[in-house]
C-alpha cells in the first residue's frame, strides 16, 4: 500500500488528484464541526453522549460525529446512499429506469441526475422530521413568533444545503480526485471516530488495570481488529473465476476469436449492503423512538424496541433479547440473497455469451449455461453471506458480553477497508494506463 502511495506521488497528474481529493476532506472535516444556527448543541450532545442504541453509534460513525455535533453537514451522505439505493432498486422494477441504464453513458448520466434530486427529496424530509423532533425534545434555542419560525426553516435549509454540498464534493472527488467519492467521504468519516472508540476501549479495559491485565486486553483487542481487518480482506478479494472459451471465426482469409477468458464472481458480491439493509430496517424504529423520547418504556412496545436494538443482544443477563440477533442474522442473508439477484443476471450474460459465440467449457450455451452459473452463485452468495455475517455479528457479540460500545464495527471495517482496496486499485490502474501512453509516445 505504502510503495503504491509513494510510486503514485511521483507522478503529476495523479499527485494533484491526491492533493486535489485530501484538500476536499480537509474542508469536509471543517464543515463538520461548524454549528447549526438555532440548535442547542450542549444540550443535543449531552443526550445523544447518554444515548445506548448501537444504531445511534454507527449514524454517528458514517456521519463523522458531525450529527453528534449537530454541524451544517449533520445529514452527511446517508440521503445519497438511500437514493442511490432506491434508485438501484427501482431500475430493476421500472422498465424505463432500465432503459436509461442500458442506454450507455446519456442513460447512466439522466439516472444520476435523478438521484440527485431523490438526494434532495430524502434531505429536506429527513431535515424537516430532525426539526420537529428537536422542536419537541427541546434542543433548539428558546425562541417565539416569527423567530421560531424562522429558526425552524434556517435548520431545515442548512441541514438540506449541507447534504447537497456533501453530494456536490462526492462527485467532485470522483471526477477531479482519486476514487469514489462519496466512499472515501464515508470511510474518512468512520475512521475519523476511531481513536475516540479506542480511547474509550483503553478506559474501560486498559486503564486503571493491573499491568499484566492491561497488556493481556490490549492484546486482545489488538487481535481482534487485526483479525477482523484480516479476514475483510480475504472476503473482499475472494473471486470464484467462470472459465469461459471463444469459438474460432474465419473473417476473410484469418481466424479470428478463439481467445479464453474467464466470468469473476465475487465471494461478497452484494458488498456492505445486506448490513446496511438489515440495520436500517431493525435500528430506524429504534432511532425514531430515542428522538422522539418514547425508547425508555415498560410496555411490550419499548419490550420490541430492546429486541431491534443491538445493543441488547448477547447480553447474558437479558438473553431473551438476542432473538433480535437471530433476526438480524436472517435479514442479511436474506438481503445478500435478493440484491445479488437483482444486480446479477445469469440469464442475460449466458445470453450475451451466446450471441458473442462463447461457451463455458463442458456447458452447453443457453439455458444450461444460465442454470450452471445460477448454481454457481447460489453457493459463492451463501459462502459470502456467512463471512458477511461473521465480521457483522463478532463485534456485536463483544459489545453485548463485555459491554463495549464503540461505533466503529463490522459494517464499519467492511466499509473502510473496501474503500482502501478499491482506491489503491484505482490508483494502480491510473499508473498502469499512464505507463503505457509514455510508453507508446516513446
């Protein structure tokens, strides 16, 4: 990683897209500890720091802390996240979107630009329920009249303009910087809360300990990251390869075609998005009920809410609660299932093989290739959905058994060290491709 980083800033053009994107995050970690005018940020970060939902912790790590700041960039990217998912699953369900999609780069650009207006969409709504419900916990500056009024719409207007600038840098750090941009948004913002969840992590188990103990659990937790960082790198480069063989053509007096290649499945083919499915599903109640303060109750409603909310399974003194983890362990596998068969299509690429005159090798072309690679699949998407639920479940297991809550997690790990693989690639391919121009133009 480190000689990718160093060969790549000896290039120009590939130096100013690193400098290009680090200033970009510089100013994106600025803006999110600017304040929002009207808003109570004492008060609203004395509740949220009293907050147990797990749910709360990793809004605040895909956030930055700029929500448990309560800054202009509060929002982030999640509304660009959702709509870029909705829109995903809408193309699949909407034979229109679909078109757009297959119609080369005008389709792919009318789709982003409708995403970006779903962004605004989800922003100014999200927005608009934050503020009824800080309107009520009484978070906001005391204000009456025309002055209440105008405070509500100054925090709705910031909170949606804040999103919209995250989207507008996003794309500029795609198009301008290195990467993606709005997964490099998102890996800086969880690694920005890392070292208060490990000074949390060296309160509770390392200070204050006996030496021998102290060492022990420092090890320990050392371990586990490292373990864990391990095997999300196994699970994000596993790759099961298809071979597939091209007939021969005879174009005039030549053959041409004939060449082998090969289909790349991915083990994780569906990536971070059945955690983040079945997160949102089980923790947006929870969250919805701890801003609107009904998540502390006796009643069999607040009984469910401690069901969904991860931060009380694995508790041994409340094991009734795990069955929320159950349920959760169901709902990735389930999500992995369906967005892999929604973003995958081996009929269409057994029938795009079929017309380009290539076969996989002992499979006949057509529907037996077509049934052969949804076998395939099925297995690489179980395979990949149980690491999935390994690096998702193991720090909940730790939270709930030694009841340390930090915000960084699986999901979280996933993210990062995704986005620090694909980047370098991307980075590499940039150094290969300009290799070989200097070395043509020589």
């Amino acid at each position: 990683m480190f000689k990718t980083l160093r060969d790549a800033l000896k290039i120009k053009d590939i130096r100013s897209r690193i400098i290009y994107t680090f200033l970009m995050l510089v100013i994106i970690r600025i803006g999110s500890q600017l304040p929002i005018p009207g808003v109570n940020t004492a008060v609203f970060s004395a509740w949220f720091a009293a907050q147990t939902a797990n749910g709360m912790g990793f809004f605040d790590a895909i956030t930055g802390g700029s929500f448990y700041n309560m800054s202009i960039f509060a929002l982030n990217v999640s509304p660009y996240i959702t709509s870029s998912i909705i829109m995903q699953l809408l193309t699949i369900a909407i034979p229109k979107l679909e078109e757009m999609q297959k119609d080369g780069e005008d389709g792919r650009k009318k789709i982003a630009s409708i995403t970006r207006y779903v962004t605004i969409g989800l922003a100014l709504i999200e927005s608009t329920a934050m503020t009824i419900g800080f309107s009520r916990g009484g978070y906001l500056v005391p204000a009456e009249g025309f002055n209440k009024a105008l405070t509500y719409i100054t925090i709705v207007i910031t909170l949606t303009a804040g999103s919209a600038i995250m989207m507008w840098m996003g794309e500029r750090i795609t198009e301008k910087g290195v990467g993606n941009g709005i997964s490099i948004i998102l890996a800086i913002n969880i690694i920005s809360r890392m070292p208060n969840d490990f000074a949390t992590l060296f309160d509770q188990f390392i200070a204050g300990k006996s030496i021998q103990i102290g060492i022990l659990a420092a090890v320990i937790i050392l371990a586990i990251v490292i373990g864990m960082v391990f095997f999300v790198v196994l699970l994000q480069d596993g790759v099961r390869k298809i071979p597939v063989q091209y007939s021969k053509k005879i174009q005039g007096r030549k053959q041409v075609g004939g060449q082998s290649t090969h289909i790349p499945l991915k083990v994780n083919t569906s990536g971070v998005i059945p955690v983040i499915f079945a997160q949102s599903l089980l923790q947006t109640p929870v969250i919805i009920a701890n801003l609107l303060g009904k998540g502390n109750g006796t009643g069999i409603g607040s009984k469910i809410l401690k069901v969904m909310n991860q931060s009380y399974w694995c508790n041994p003194k409340e094991p009734i609660y795990s069955i929320g983890l159950v349920i959760y362990i169901v709902l990735l596998i389930a999500f992995a299932y369906f967005y892999t068969s929604i973003t995958f299509n081996p009929l269409e690429i057994a029938n795009n093989m079929k017309k380009a005159g290539g076969f996989i090798p002992g499979i006949r072309p057509g529907k037996p290739t077509s049934d052969y690679l949804n076998k395939i699949l099925n297995y690489i998407v179980f395979i990949g959905a149980i690491g999935l639920t390994i690096v998702a479940v193991a720090p909940i297991i730790f939270n709930g058994v030694f009841n340390a809550n930090v915000s960084f997690a699986g999901t979280s790990i996933i993210i990062v060290v995704g986005v620090i693989i694909e980047t370098l690639k991307q980075i590499e391919s940039q150094m290969l491709v300009r290799y070989y121009k200097g070395f043509l133009n020589d």
